[in-house]
C-alpha cells in the first residue's frame, strides 16, 4: 500500500468496531485486498510496503507469512461475525504487493482457502495476483487456477528497455507476451499495468509500449502516470538533478495517446486509468474501492473499510507478525469517518468512474455548478443535463479526465 496513512485515533487491540459500522454489512459488497509486501528488487520510483528477503528476519520471512496472514483473517471474522449477523461472502478477493507470486502458490492458495473457509466466495467471486512477468512459471499459474485464482494482473510497465532501467524494473520485456500466454493457457484472464511518464520516455517509446501490450491481446489495461514519491530513490534523484521530473503537458500528451489507441483497439474506459475489453472484464475488487464498499485489508501496511470506519495497519511485517501472535489487531490506527469527509470521498472517487456521479447526490451548491462543468468541456453534456431533462450523472469528458482534481474542487464546499 501507498504513502503515509493519516495519524488516525487509536484502533482497539481486539479490532472490534462501532455497531455502527457493522449495521447492514450483510447487505454491502464485501472484498478482500491481501497484501504480500515481498520484492525481489525494490524499484526506486515505488513507495509501498515492499521489502527484500534480505531486509527481514525472523517472524516475518516469506515462509511464515501465509500463516500469519491466517491468524488476521481469522481475526476478520470474528470481527465482522462479532454481531452475530451472517459474514458476508467475498465477492472479490485481491493478492497486491510487493510482488505476491514470490510466495510459492500453495502458500496463495493456502490464503484464498482461509477466505473461503471464513467468509465464503461468491458464485462468480473475482480473484486477482499481481504478479511480475518474471515471477511466474506454467506450473504455477495452472497451481492458481486450480485452487479458485481467475485473474493475473502483470506489471509490464513499459516495453521499452531504457524506460525499464530507469524505474528499476529487471524484466525482459520480451518475457511478457510469454507470462501472458501461459496465464491464458491456465484459463486465467489477464491485466497488463502500465506507467508513462517516465523521465526520459518518449511519445513514440510510450506508443511502442501501448502497441506491445495490445500484442498480447489482454482482457484490460492499466495506464498511471509516474508519480515522484517523497522518500523514493527516483525523488532523491529528481532531487539532485539527475533525473528531470515529470512533465505536466507531457503526461497529458502520453494520456491523450493512451486513450485514442486503446479506444481504438477496442477498450473502453471504466476508471480515469482503467480501460477493459468488455464491461465484464473490469475489475470489479478495483470499482469496490471507488464505490466506497467494504474490504478488509490484510497485511502489513494494509488499509481497510468498513461501513464509514477506516484503518491502516503497522507498516513492518516483523511487527505485524508480533501483534498476531500476541492476539492483538495489527492495526496501527483508524478514523471514522464524518458525514461531510463521507461526502468529499464520494464525490472523489464516482466522479472518476465511467458510470459517473449522481447528481442527486451532490448537494445544491454543487448541483448549480454541473453546467459551468458541460459549458466548459469538462463533463459529458448528453449524461449531465439529460434529453432535455433534469440533470442526471457527471461523466467526465477526456479532457475532463485530465482535469478530474479541478472538476473535483469545484464540487466540494
């Protein structure tokens, strides 16, 4: 997980939660994200919680993890059962990382059979691991498959070799279309993430890398713009003048081209950097995020949601692993969410969705300031103001799409 969490107030040893926040949980979507905070290399331009083997000692080595991801799972459901209300089936369970597929797939599979035992799985459950190209085998992707995995989502980065070096990354970029027939022989579907913005990429090395990934014929694809992360080694680069920053009108062009070409290709935009085949193929543990749903996070350094309550995790596994063992919450600190800090992230996040923002749900200050956003190029006119109707949903236009954070500010107080 990214960035420093907020300080939070105290979380309590035991986890528990307000009623509250437990009132009508069996009636919302529940996910659960899984975070395997191990890299081979820790790429300079990445500030999650990532760690080498190296970096670790006892109690938090890769071989222990999976049990101690057990024992908050565990911890899980007896929280969310503490009401005596029936848990509520994982409809998506998501591995991210770090790099997940370091752990051997029995130890995943292993993880995925305490979510079933737990919670239960949806019919149509989504599960996902990230994983890097060169970090997977056909054995064990078939290993997922079988055990109930149905997503593979590779970090491909870039395509071109320089771009590759200067975030750190050590695939072989040929590796790529390789890991991917192997996922599909597997039956899995398949995500490619990609980066643009690297300092020194191109226009036409960015367009080589859309070309690649669409080569590969994935079900969907990721596009983020390069963020310089405070406490990075790219930020202490950046810092010395050894690398430029990004540029502002530069990732705009890389954008721009991204959407054209992927449209073109057949994808559709679901979320401002999320384009997928087919509705079907989006990701639907992502949407649960941006429709404000329920997830509980397990691992170090990993957030979780739960009907307007909010908390992180310690961020070392070595003092995750601890609090478990000692039957405490590895939680660091949480908040609970006011009704108007509800409403600013429900605008944030819907308005950067595809099916949009309800108008209704703004309040009547903002609602008076939809049409400045259609006049101006921002939001879709036919989805804001109706056939001659009433307003009814934000839907960013693409340059609305490369303004969101402006669109965003004018419709909170």
């Amino acid at each position: 997980m990214a960035g420093t969490p907020p300080d939070g107030g105290p979380a309590p040893r035991n986890g528990g939660l307000p009623p509250a926040a437990l009132e009508g949980a069996p009636a919302r979507a529940f996910g659960v994200y899984v975070h395997v905070p191990f890299c081979t290399v820790r790429c300079g331009y990445c500030d999650f919680t990532t760690y080498t083997a190296a970096e670790l000692g006892g109690g938090a080595d890769q071989a222990a993890y999976a049990a101690t991801a057990v024992r908050e799972l565990d911890l899980a459901a007896g929280v969310l059962g503490r009401a005596g209300r029936p848990l509520r089936p994982a409809a998506t369970v998501f591995f991210g990382g770090g790099t997940p597929t370091l752990l051997p797939a029995a130890d995943l599979s292993r993880v995925l059979g305490a979510v079933r035992d737990r919670f239960g799985l949806a019919p149509d459950v989504e599960v996902t691991t990230e994983a890097n190209p060169d970090s997977v085998t056909p054995e064990s992707l078939r290993a997922l498959a079988a055990a109930g995995f149905t997503r593979v989502s590779f970090g491909m980065q870039s395509a071109v070799p320089h771009v590759l070096a200067t975030l750190d990354r050590t695939h072989d970029p040929t590796r790529v279309p390789q890991a991917v027939a192997w996922a599909r022989a597997a039956g899995l579907a398949v995500s490619l993430d990609l980066i643009y913005g690297t300092p020194g990429e191109t226009l036409p090395d960015w367009r080589s890398s859309l070309d690649a990934a669409l080569a590969c014929e994935p079900d969907h694809i990721s596009a983020y713009a390069l963020v310089v992360e405070d406490g990075t080694r790219m930020a202490a680069k950046v810092r010395r003048r050894e690398l430029p920053p990004p540029d502002d009108d530069a990732l705009a062009d890389a954008y721009e081209l991204a959407d054209e070409v992927l449209g073109a290709a057949g994808y559709s935009w679901y979320e401002v950097s999320n384009w997928a085949r087919t509705p079907a193929d989006a990701c639907r543990h992502n949407l649960g995020y941006w429709r404000g749903d329920d997830w509980w996070g397990i691992g170090p350094g990993a957030h979780s949601h739960v009907g307007g309550v909010r908390w992180w995790n310690v961020r070392h596994p070595r003092a995750y692993a601890g609090r478990l063992a000692d039957g405490d919450s590895p939680a660091q600190a949480r908040e609970v969410l006011a009704p108007a800090e509800r409403y600013a992230e429900r605008v944030l996040l819907n308005v950067r969705l595809a099916e949009g923002l309800p108008v209704a749900a703004l309040d009547p200050a903002a609602r008076r300031r939809v049409a400045a956003l259609v006049a101006g190029g921002l939001a879709e006119p036919a989805a804001a103001l109706g056939a001659g109707g009433p307003p009814r949903r934000i839907v960013l236009t693409r340059r609305g799409r490369l303004l969101a954070d402006h669109v965003v500010r004018s419709l909170l107080p």
